[in-house]
C-alpha cells in the first residue's frame, strides 16, 4: 500500500484517480491537492509522507517542474519517486520531462488497466515514459 | 689651343643624333647626316665662339671655320666621326631615358678624344681613319649587344686593311706625305664609309629597335588588356561576392524564418494535443467508469451507449496521435528517444496485453512463441510499443477466426518478429496502399475505423531503428507481417541515467 500525493488543478483528472483509488483501495492512499499553493510547507508538514508524487505539469501558481525542485531541496524527498501526470507528451515535452529529473511520465488520457503496473514498476524504481 | 678646338668640334657630333636616329642607311640616312654635320659645324661654331674661347670668339671661330674650310685635317675628320658617332649614341640614350648607358658612352667618347689628342706623329695618317672605324662600329654594336654583327664590321675592316696591305698602299697612306688634296681625297672618303657604317649599323639598330619597340608596344597593349580585364575581373569578382553574401543573408533569413515557423507550428502541435487529451482523459475514463458499474449497473442499451463513448474515445486519441507523428514524419522532425537495454520481450509482450481484449469476443486464439530470453536492444521503448502494437491490432482486427501468433528470434545480429494471422489477407493490388498515407485496403475501408496512418508510420519508425518492415499474404488464408531491427545500431541513448 503506497502513499500517493497526487497535484492536479483539472477536476475530471481529480475524479477518475479518486475513482480508480475507490476501485482499488488495497493498492494505494491518495491525498489530492487542487493547486500548489505553498507546495513546499504542505509538502513537508504531509503526514505520512508521501512514497510516491504525480504532479500535473499546468499547475498554478507553481508548475510541476517548479514542485520537483522544491520537493528535490528537501532530503526526505529527494528519493521519493516524482512522476508527471500530464497531457504534455510531445517527444520534447518528455525530453524537458526527463531532464528535469523526473522519474517517469504518466500520459492523460489515463489507461487506468495499466495504472497498477505503472505504479508497481516506478516503485520498483524504474523509469517509465509510456505514452499511448 | 688645338686640343680645345678639337674637343669644341667633337660636340659638333650632337648634329649627328639625327643621323642616327635615323630609319634606314642608304641615302636617305647620308642626306640626314649632311644636315647633321652642318648643324654640327654651327654649333661647335656658337659653342667655340661662346663657350671654349670666350676670351678670343672671333680667333677661335676663325680656326674653326678655316679647319672645316681650308684644310680638312684628317685628325680633326677621325676625332669628328668618332666624337659625331658616341654623340649620337648619348642623344639616343638620354632620348630613351638609359641615363646610365649615356654617362657609360661619354665616358668612352672621352677617352677616344684623349687617346686620339695623344698619337702625335700619326694624327694624320689615314690609317687612323681605317682603325678607327671598327672602333665605331664595335661601339655602336657592342652598345647594342648585336655581338655578330660587330665580329662582321671588324673582319670587314681588317679585311680592307689587308686590301690596302696587298695593294702596298699602307706603307705611303702612313707615310704623312700626303698632298692636301690627297688628305683632302681619303678624309672625305673616310669620311662617307664612317658615315655609312654608322647609319648602317645604327640603322640595322634602328630596325632591330623598332621591333624591340613594336614588340614593347604589342606587350604594353598586352599588359594594359591583361590589367583591363584583371580590373573587370576584380569588379566581377567583388560582384559576385557581393551577390554570394547576399544570397547568404536572404538564405539565412529564409532559415531563420523556416525555423521559426517550425517553432510555431510545434508549439501549435504541442498544445493542441494537451488541449485534445486532455478532455479525453475524462471521455474515454469517465466512460469506462460507467461501463464497469462503479457508480452503478446499466442497463444493456446504457452500457452499450457508454461503450460507443470509449470507443469513440480511444478512436480518437489513435488519430490525434496518427496525425501528430505523421507530422513529424512529414516535417522531418520525427525524433526517437533512444534509451539501451531495452528488454524487447517485455515490450512485445505489453503488446499482446493490450490487443488481448480485442479478441474477447472472437473465437482467435492469440499465441505468443517467445523464446525465454531475447537479447537487450537499443531503441525509442514507446515507438518499438507503438510498432508491435500496431502490426498485432492490425492482425487482431482483420481476423475473425483461426489465430494470430507472434514469433521472436534472432538471427544473423538481427531481431525478426513475426505476426502470423489466419484473417481474409491482402489483395495483391491493395499491397501498395498498406504503406500508403491515408490509404487503406478495401477490408481496411468496410471494416471502418482506420486512419490509414498506422502503417506507414510503422514502417517510418521501424526505418528510424534502421530496421525493415514487410508482409507476405495469401487472401483467404492469412498475413504474416515481418520486424526485422539490427541488434547493432548506430543510434544513440539520449540520456543514461
């Protein structure tokens, strides 16, 4: 059971995870977060504190890439799996992605069948830039 | 006194320029140089009167005169001629701006009129005459460098001193017992042959200078063409590099612009297609949802309505993302995100994973004939997926009963994947519109729901992994499609990290 952080200001986005959280309620604990306001404070006051972060990437008032850095500043985080949850799947989009040092991509839409396996291999510490 | 008047006449040899700058020998070169004696005489006249004897003029003039007049001494005949002659050569010289060559031949002048000033008992003897005229001649040739022609005037000279010998004529010509009217006789002889020797010599010069001169002009018209051109050349040449830099700007610009255009339209496509998933995200998700019951069970006409919505959906996300990479195809700017050690068996079996649900309802067997270990690749993970995906929907889709198989192994550095089904096959005249653009085969077509991009960017990814695509088909009885992608590439991980 993993503890998911989970950043999305799009409400559908929002609903299908907690959707698919309420399916599959052995796999994970979801806490959500409609914006990044004072991501950092939030983040370190989280308990418990989260084993993996999806972040959106058009997220305001802080982007995603800005949230990485913020949660990367910290110690305890700096090993917690940061994947982007995101719509923006260009080939360079990914490219900015990677660089940034994020540790996989989940592309919306979601194919939630694979959602699982996804989760189980980025926990596993792999990187994962599947896009369908 | 003597040795003054001499000298005053030997500058009587400035008339002589005229005889030698004269064009031809002959009569014509002799009537020149009577003009040029005589205007000799007048001015070795004014230059004795004025310049040599200015104490005594009317004395010094009447020697002169009366030395021209009364008495031809064959001294004074030998000193004008030779004087008259190395005269002439300065003239020519300065005439010609050999400055140097005129200093050389006064030089010479003065040293014939001292050595002539000093023979004497023998000033007079008509012998001298004779010697000195290969000493003229040799002058005038040697100035020239015509080296032959003064080996020629001195054997002609020696010659006639031979003559002379033979004849017993030397003996009483240097005798000095001479008549006036002898002395008078051989001196205007001499004289004439000095004459002529020089206006031939300087003549035959003269041609050789008028050819040196026409030469020197055809080289100059040369040289001046040569420098107009090398001119119009430069001009030319600065045009052109002008014109070059030019093109290089508007080239540049032209880059510039084209690139920029590239930007938009990828920031176009970038954001079109976040602004199509993004609504699809909750489309084809919000729709499963329903299908399985999670908010409820619906009612068979319900369930099939929500299914028409995923389907619908993930139709559409299958085209945003044909049309997006056959953009890129198009454009060129198809990049694959190479990763190493791909693990191709896990990706092939993704593969069979998603198309399994298309065959539920269908009685196809899906088989996969995996060996247990298939060696590490490097490639683009989501396009090999892409490909595998593709070819296996295809042969899932077209099939409607029988099997579909899949088959991996290696040989000779490449990987072969094979996707064998039992479906109707391809048409022998559908065989080119499989790797078409928005072409599809006539099954493709009735069937419905294709874009007729699927195939051809396949084979654009499998060609971007430096692999073949291909297909053997038999209608009625099946289609195999072949992957073949090399174990060793040139492609290279963006990134290992």
């Amino acid at each position: 059971m993993w503890n998911v952080l989970y950043v999305e200001d799009d409400a559908a986005s929002r609903s299908i995870l907690r959707l698919f959280q309420r399916m599959n309620p052995e796999l994970m604990k979801l806490t959500v977060w409609e914006d990044s306001q004072q991501f950092e404070e939030r983040l370190l006051a989280l308990a418990p504190q989260p084993d993996l972060i999806l972040l959106d990437i058009h997220v305001k008032p802080s982007t995603g890439f800005e949230m990485l850095i913020m949660a990367r500043k910290h110690s305890n985080f700096d090993r917690v799996p940061v994947v982007a949850l995101t719509a923006s799947v260009m080939n360079e989009e990914i490219e900015l992605l990677q660089k940034a040092g994020f540790q996989g991509v989940i592309a919306k839409p979601l194919k939630l069948e694979e959602f699982p396996v996804v989760v189980e291999h980025i926990m596993a510490g792999q990187k994962t830039w599947y896009v369908w | 006194m003597a040795a003054i008047t001499r000298f005053a006449k030997s500058l009587t040899a400035v008339g002589f320029s005229y005889a030698d700058e004269s064009d031809q020998h002959t009569a014509r070169g002799l009537i020149r140089m009577v003009w040029g004696v005589m205007i000799a005489m007048i001015l070795s006249l004014f230059l004795s009167l004025f310049v040599l004897s200015p104490g005594t003029p009317q004395n010094a003039a009447l020697r002169v005169g009366a030395l021209y007049i009364t008495r031809p001494h064959l001294f004074h005949i030998v000193a004008f001629v030779i004087t008259t002659g190395a005269t002439g050569l300065i003239v020519q010289a300065i005439r010609r701006g050999e400055l140097r060559r005129a200093c050389v031949t006064f030089v010479i002048l003065l040293l014939a009129v001292v050595v002539l000033n000093y023979i004497p008992q023998r000033y007079d003897d008509p012998i001298v005459i004779l010697f000195s005229l290969p000493l003229i001649a040799a002058g005038v040739l040697l100035r020239e460098r015509d080296l032959r022609n003064t080996i020629v005037a001195i054997l002609i000279t020696l010659l006639v001193l031979l003559v002379l010998r033979m004849l017993g004529l030397t003996e009483s010509l240097s005798r000095g017992s001479l008549g006036p009217e002898e002395t008078f006789a051989y001196s205007a002889l001499a004289l004439i042959v000095s004459g002529l020797m020089i206006s031939y010599f300087s003549g035959h010069q003269r041609l050789l200078l008028d050819r040196n001169l026409t030469l020197t002009a055809d080289l100059r018209e040369l040289n001046t063409a040569l420098e107009r051109s090398k001119a119009e050349l430069q001009v030319a040449n600065a045009d052109l590099e002008k014109r070059v830099y030019e093109r290089t700007e508007q080239l540049l610009l032209a880059t510039q612009e084209a690139e920029k255009a590239n930007q938009v339209k990828s920031a176009f496509l970038a954001s079109m297609s976040h602004e199509l998933r993004t609504p699809l995200n909750a489309i084809i998700n919000f729709s499963k949802f329903l299908r399985n019951g999670v908010v409820g069970p619906l009612q068979d006409e319900q369930l099939e309505l929500v299914v028409g919505i995923t389907d619908s959906g993930e139709h559409l996300l299958n085209l945003i993302n044909d049309v997006l990479d056959m953009s890129k195809i198009e454009s060129g700017s198809l990049k694959l995100f190479v990763e190493p050690d791909l693990d191709v068996r896990d990706i092939i079996e993704t593969a069979i994973r998603y198309t399994r649900p298309m065959l539920a309802e269908k009685p196809v067997e899906l088989q996969q004939e995996l060996p247990p270990s298939l060696p590490l690749m490097v490639g683009d993970r989501k396009r090999l997926l892409q490909i595998f995906l593709n070819i296996l929907a295809n042969a899932c889709k077209f099939t409607d009963q029988g099997h579909v198989r899949v088959k991996a192994m290696t040989e000779d550095g490449q990987l072969l994947v094979s996707v064998e089904d039992t479906g109707r096959g391809i048409d022998p005249s559908d065989t080119e519109n499989v790797f078409l653009p928005f072409r599809q085969t006539e099954s493709g077509l009735r069937q419905g729901g294709g874009t007729g991009l699927g195939m051809p960017i396949c084979r654009n990814l499998v060609t971007a992994h430096e692999g073949r695509l291909w297909f053997e088909s038999q209608v009625g009885v099946g289609t195999t499609f072949f992957v073949s992608l090399p174990l060793q590439t040139s492609l290279e991980p963006a990134r290992s990290k």
